[in-house]
C-alpha cells in the first residue's frame, strides 16, 4: 500500500500543470489540478508505459506526463514528413531551386508498393501519377505506406531529420521507411516525446514552419485522417488535425483540437501495452477529459458563468 502510494505521489509531481503564459485564476487553475488528477488516474489503470503533452494555444498552459521519454512514433511520424513537404514547398514559393512542391508529378512504380497501402496498392503501376499533394493526402487520410515511403524519397529522410533539429526537436527522428522491418529489428525505430511532438504542432501553428497560405493547406490535409483516438468522443463538427500511429504494443495520437477561441494540441503516446485496445482507450479517455476542461474554459467568463446562445439570461 505504501509503495503504491509512493508511486502516486510521483505521478502527480510529474504529472505537472506547467506555468501559463498568463496565470490562471484559482478556478481555473482548479480545473487544471482535476484534469491532471484524472489523467494520473487512467494512467494508474494502463498495463503499459504512458506519456502525455498537452498545450492550450491560447494561455500557454500545459499538462505533461513523462513528457520527455522517447516513444516509438508508428504513423505519428508521418507529420514530420508532411511538415518537410510543405516546408519545402514554401521554399520552393520562395524562388529556392531544387525543393519539392504540391504540384509536382510522381508515376507509382510497382517496387514502391509495401504493405498497408489500401491507395496506393489498388491503382496501376508506370501509368497512375499523383502529385505530391495527393500523396500527402493519401499518407494522412488512410495512413497509406506507400505513398509516405515515395514521399520521404521525394523530400528526403535527411532533411526530414535536418528540419527536426533546425526546431530543436532532437529526439523526433525519421529513422527508417514504413515497414522496413529489417530496419525496425536493428532498433532503427522512428521517434520522439510527448513535449516534442507537443512543440513541433506548436511551432507549426504559430507559422514558425510554414506561412500562410500553405500552412492552411498544411492543417486541412492534416485533417483528413478518419477513425482515431484523439476525435473518438469528441463532437463530429469539431475540426481536429491529428496522426495516429499503431504497431504491436504502441498506440500513438498527436494533434491540435481547433476549438472555437480556445485552441489545443495533445500528444498522447504509449508503449509496452499489455492490450493495445486499452491504450486506444487511454488516449480516448484522455482526450475526453482534455476537451471537458479546455470547452469550459473557452465559454465561460474569468467567474466561471456560462452562457449559451439558448440561455435566456440571468437568474
């Protein structure tokens, strides 16, 4: 009971509800403390390893749980290559020669289909071309191997790994392509922290990657992607850009909620699952409690008062 307790303990120091930019009133700071009690708590039920970021845009508010521990990223990764492709194409905007662009052409080749490629393995081989932009879209909407293994070709692991580090990002590494299982048995697993991957979606928010116009295009495609963790309880008409990521014994989910005036990123990453549907169910749980804090938040005043366009008034 003791060393139970002992544990706890540690969970909610590390558990811990970072400084805001502008300080919290006690109520609000309140809610905080009830949030991170509560992820301490699905945390305490998880037959596995669990890491969280979250980071409410607006107050700088932030939430973390092992917030620095390396995770395998699965298909999380795949928003460091989409970065890279539009940071590229923002480049290429620019009047830099040599970078890849949305509209530039790819014909599929047959050695490039790899497992898990529902897109990219039904079409026809030397005569279906896609843009890059397709691709993206394909690489995010479906997780399609295939078209992210053409892409990191096209844009270049090396300067998916050099953008990386330019964000200070050290441990978020491409490290190998989709389903390079050789690559994977030698530990060359694609990675990063809950904070990292916290940082580089704010980093991508606030236009410190990609300029607008571009950058809008970045979140819609980012957007696309259908059946995952963070959205799961979450209202349908709420947008959400986020990648999920699964492989045996991990179940990632990175992304921004952009709730009205009161925007979000939550990273929620685990490992050494027991049960990978328990992790699923984590990273749900956790996005649920997430959102309860951060709506309140957003429609209530400083006091706590909520009103409702079907509130007829004061009481």
């Amino acid at each position: 009971m003791l060393m139970r307790l002992a544990a706890l303990i540690v969970l909610i120091v590390s558990a811990s509800v970072h400084a805001a930019d502008a300080p919290l009133n006690a109520k609000q700071q309140a809610l905080w403390d009830h949030l991170r009690l509560a992820i301490v708590d699905v945390d305490q039920g998880l037959d596995g390893v669990l890491g969280v970021a979250i980071l409410d845009l607006n107050s700088g508010q932030q939430l973390l749980v092992r917030p620095d521990e390396v995770f395998p990223q699965a298909s999380s990764i795949k928003i460091a290559v989409l970065a890279e492709l539009y940071h590229q194409a923002q480049q290429s905007a620019h009047g830099v020669s040599g970078k890849a662009t949305l509209q530039d052409r790819y014909v599929l080749r047959a050695a490039d289909i790899v497992a898990d490629s529902s897109i990219l393995g039904g079409l026809t081989p030397e005569v279906s071309s896609l843009t890059n932009r397709d691709l993206a879209t394909i690489m995010v909407a479906v997780s399609d191997n295939s078209a992210t293994n053409v892409l990191i070709d096209r844009v270049g692991m090396d300067n998916v790994v050099r953008l990386m580090q330019s964000l200070g990002l050290a441990h978020t590494q491409l490290r190998r392509k989709m389903m390079d299982l050789q690559a994977a048995a030698q530990g060359r697993e694609n990675i990063s922290t809950p904070r990292e991957m916290m940082q580089l979606l704010e980093k991508l928010y606030r236009g410190k990657v990609i300029e607008a116009p571009l950058l809008d295009d970045f979140f819609s495609v980012l957007a696309t992607g259908k059946n995952s963790w963070i959205p799961r309880d979450l209202p349908a008409d709420l947008r959400i850009a986020n990648k999920p990521g699964e492989l045996e014994g991990v179940r990632n989910d990175s992304g921004i909620v952009f709730l009205k005036s009161r925007p979000y990123v939550i990273c929620v990453m685990t490992t050494y699952l027991a049960n990978e549907r328990a992790g699923e169910e984590a990273i749900t749980r956790i996005s649920s409690l997430a959102y309860g804090v951060i709506d309140r938040l957003s429609r209530a005043s400083d006091l706590g008062r909520v009103i409702s366009p079907s509130n007829g008034g004061a009481r």
